[in-house]
C-alpha cells in the first residue's frame, strides 16, 4: 500500500505532524514500535516554560517562543476538531531563590531572558505566599514568569488519537520501523512486517530515531537521557503556577495530581525506578513544599529524553531527499511540538526541495 508521507514515531511530535498533514489533505500512515504516545509524550510533566529552559540567545530559543505562542490554538483546534477536554493552564510560573547568592544569580538570569521576549518580575514575600500559599519557610527571593504554561501531554495524546482517526490517518501500532530508503522522488519504510512505499517520509522516533537506519545519510545521533518523576494525588487548585527551584519543580493537574521532578541519568534504555533517585526528588520537592515531606508519593515513573549531538533539535528536509528529521527535542518535546508540526507539515506541503539541509531550531 502506498501512502503521501509515512511517519516512524507516533509521539507528540509525529502524531501532531500526522494531523498536520492530514488536515491539508494527504494520506498518512504513523507507525510506531510501541503504543502511540506511550515514551517520553506521556512520561512528560507538561511544562510549557521557557522561563525554566532557555538561557541566553541559541539556535533554537524562537523557535521555542514561537510554538508557545501557537499553544492556545493548537490546542484549540484539536478540542474544536475532537470533542476532547485537554488541561491546558496559562498560569505562568514562580522560580525560587533559597539562598542570597541564589538570589543574585537569579535576577542576572531574568535580566539576561528579557531581551529575549521571556519576562519575569520579582514577588515580595507577600506576593509569593498569595500566588503560592503553600510554599516553605520565606525565600531570599523570587521571580514570576508570567508566560510560562503548562499541559496535560496525556491530554494532548489522547485527542491526537482522535484528531488523527477523524482526519484518515493509518495509525498502525506494534510495527518497528528498521530501516528509511529515500530515492529521488519516494522513499521505502522498511518493517519486520514489510515494505511500505510513499512520495516522503518523517522520522519522528524520539529517543530511538537513531535505531533506525538511513542508507547514504548520516542525519544526528539521537540517544536516551532517563528521567524520574514522582506524583501526589491531592486537592485540587492547591498549588497553583509551576513551582521552580533550580533543577526541581512542582506541577499540578487541574485535578490534582501535582507532580514533581526531575532527574537526568545516562543510563540508556534502562528502565528500572530508582528508589534513591525518587526519594531524592521527593526530599527536594518538600523543601519548597514543605506538605509533601510526610506523604508517600501515589505515583513513580520515568521517560526517555530525546536527546540529540548538538544539543538544538533536529527539525526539516535531510538534505535534497523526500526525508524529513523531527527528533532531538530533550526536554521540550511537548512544548515544541506546534512548531514542529507546523515546520514540517508546510515545508512537505510545499516540498521545498531546495537542497536545504534539515533546520535546527529554526522555523
């Protein structure tokens, strides 16, 4: 069977490119080894925050503020399109100071982020208690990301499904794509199943992209950096924006599941929990949230960050073939796929073959 574009990665970033393409009339087949959504897309804490990511000027930074600002439509249209209820909450973020060295360190960082169109101002001490009430003993400061959002990826996974089927997409689950042959003008999709054939292809496998091989391209290596994440089921609205200290964080649920991370490990595809690690987050989390130090977390789990060689993502056409790249996304998966999606369904729309090579971060 032959398909306009074939997809190999049904996560956030394939599934939201598979609608894409299928709004604008093409017949898509998603493949995916596992469960559609089921990696790094459903692990994911949800945070839309480039408060919490992004630094100083880099390849990628515009790209990130641009599919923030795609957020609310996206999501839109996908509830407008499925009848799907997605937790979608623009209530900026808090980022903690404990210390007075912290403190200088973090109003530089706020400084630094304005030019780049991130920007935060200063709580008192009064301010901080009245948006985060539950928060620990008072802290020696902190900033307010007003843009900062965050979602549920489960949300957003579950109305793909839908937007997908409802659009014609072939989501075909349990079918691992080994190999991606592109010639001139169609590619081959090579599975243990057997060959598909269509005019271009997406790889969109995350973490696994580089298990799939490309004869005559040497497109970034892709590889896993494991991450760990507990969760409290709580009342609801008992938290409010996310939560920051540092390389900790707090996110809530419009229900009330509030979630806490992270952990960053070189550890390939392993995907034992680690007690140590969960418990180290949870002490974390409780020294900003001191109402989590005697609860027993309800959830433990972890996910496989995409990471890529280079650090930005990996996003347009491989060279002048009907191939393109969509991995490499890290930590910001979830939050870069409007963009993402919108990059590659037009450039595909458009088949710019210009010979341009596979974008990193820029739209």
């Amino acid at each position: 069977m032959s398909f306009d574009v074939i997809i190999a990665g049904a996560g956030i970033i394939g599934s939201s490119i598979a609608w894409r393409l299928a709004q604008s009339g093409l017949h898509v087949a998603l493949l995916d080894a596992g469960r559609m959504g089921a990696e790094a897309s459903s692990a994911g804490a949800g945070m839309l925050a480039p408060g919490g990511e992004i630094d100083a000027q880099s390849p990628w930074h515009e790209f990130a503020l641009e599919s923030l600002r795609l957020y609310p439509a996206f999501v839109a249209g996908l509830v407008s399109e499925t009848g799907c209820p997605i937790d979608f909450q623009a209530l900026g973020a808090v980022e903690l100071a404990l210390s007075e060295d912290e403190w200088q360190v973090l109003q530089i960082r706020g400084c630094e982020q304005a030019p780049l169109g991130i920007p935060s101002f200063p709580l008192s001490a009064a301010e901080l208690k009245k948006r985060v009430p539950a928060v620990g003993s008072p802290a020696a400061g902190a900033l307010f990301y007003p843009h900062d959002a965050q979602v549920d990826p489960r949300d957003l996974m579950h109305a793909l499904r839908a937007a997908c089927r409802k659009r014609g997409v072939a989501i075909r689950e349990g079918i691992r794509v080994t190999e991606i042959r592109p010639a001139h003008s169609s590619v081959e999709v090579v599975t243990a199943q057997g060959v598909l054939h269509a005019a271009a292809a997406v790889l969109a496998a995350g973490a696994w992209s580089s298990q799939i091989s490309v004869p005559g391209l040497d497109p970034p290596r892709a590889y896993p950096v494991r991450g760990h994440l507990i969760g409290f089921r709580r009342g609801a609205n008992s938290l409010g924006p996310i939560l920051r200290h540092q390389h900790t964080y707090l996110v809530e649920r419009a229900g009330g599941f509030l979630i806490a991370g992270t952990s960053s490990e070189h550890a390939a595809f392993d995907r034992g929990l680690d007690p140590a690690i969960t418990a180290d987050i949870h002490a974390r989390a409780a020294r900003i949230l001191p109402c989590l130090a005697g609860l027993t977390p309800d959830e433990r789990w972890l996910g496989f960050r995409p990471a890529v060689v280079g650090d930005s993502p990996v996003v347009g056409r491989a060279s002048d073939q009907p191939l393109w790249l969509a991995y490499g996304h890290y930590r910001n998966g979830i939050l870069l796929a409007p963009v993402t999606a919108q990059t590659v369904a037009r450039q595909i729309n458009a088949n710019s073959g210009t010979g341009s090579s596979a974008l990193r971060g820029t739209p």
